[in-house]
C-alpha cells in the first residue's frame, strides 16, 4: 500500500488524552495518518493550570492559539500570546502555565520527531509521547 502524501485531520475526530494538571490533549498528526518525521496535535490548559515541567529528546515549536500563557524555561519565565510561538531546543525543562482565571489557554504543539518522549523533571519518568493514554 502506498504512503498517503496527505492528509485531512479534523479535531473531532481525535480522543482526548487527559493529562497532568487538568490538561487536555489531542493528538493529529501522527504516524496513524502517515508522518515519519513529526508529531503534533493540541493541549487545551484549564484556567489557573499548568502542565508540569519537562522536557524532550527533540526540538519543539509550540504556537499559543488562544489565551495568554506563562512559559517556564529553564527556570526563566516569561509571557507569551496568541499567535506567539515558542520553540524549545532538545533536553531543556519548560512547561506553560495559564495565569488566567476564566479563559482556556489552547497550544498547538509540533515535535521534531516521531518517536519524541517527555521527561517530567520531578520524577525522572520518561513516555513516549505517541503511548500517551487516551
């Protein structure tokens, strides 16, 4: 069978995967619709939430659909909004907080592999990110 050249995801389709801190995440592109290079989806984070601190064993851009968010890096923090797009280099901690008490903060979220894993800093767990539960 031949490898699909696109294709057409749609939101709905996709389970969400709950996460650490009341986050949501969908996963889209994936190797289920053909990718070999890259991951990406997105992470609804509830008002006054955050994801915990991690990190990956890939390059990461992560673009703030809506919302306002708090972005740990490294131990720096700093605001970032939507349309903003944060990138983060290999093995470096981050994770985004939602300062907001009222509104979602929606990333949409890309990985720089197919096989990418997240360490969480606290526990020294490691995941692959495509066995995340649903």
């Amino acid at each position: 069978m031949a490898k699909p050249k696109i294709a057409l995801l749609r939101e709905v389709d996709h389970p969400n995967i709950h996460r650490a801190g009341g986050a949501t995440t969908k996963q889209l592109v994936t190797p289920s619709c053909g990718a070999d290079a890259l991951l990406s989806g997105f992470t609804d984070i509830p008002p006054g939430a955050a994801i915990p601190l991690h990190y990956h064993n890939c390059e990461e851009a992560v673009l703030v659909v809506s919302g306002e968010a708090t972005v740990e890096v490294d131990g720096e923090r700093f605001s970032a909004s939507e349309g903003d797009v944060v990138w983060q280099s290999v093995g470096v901690p981050h994770r985004f907080i939602n300062p907001s008490d009222q509104n979602v903060l929606r990333i949409y979220w890309t990985y720089a592999s197919a096989d990418a894993t997240r360490t969480l800093v606290e526990t020294g767990e490691t995941g692959p990110i495509l066995t995340e539960k649903r």
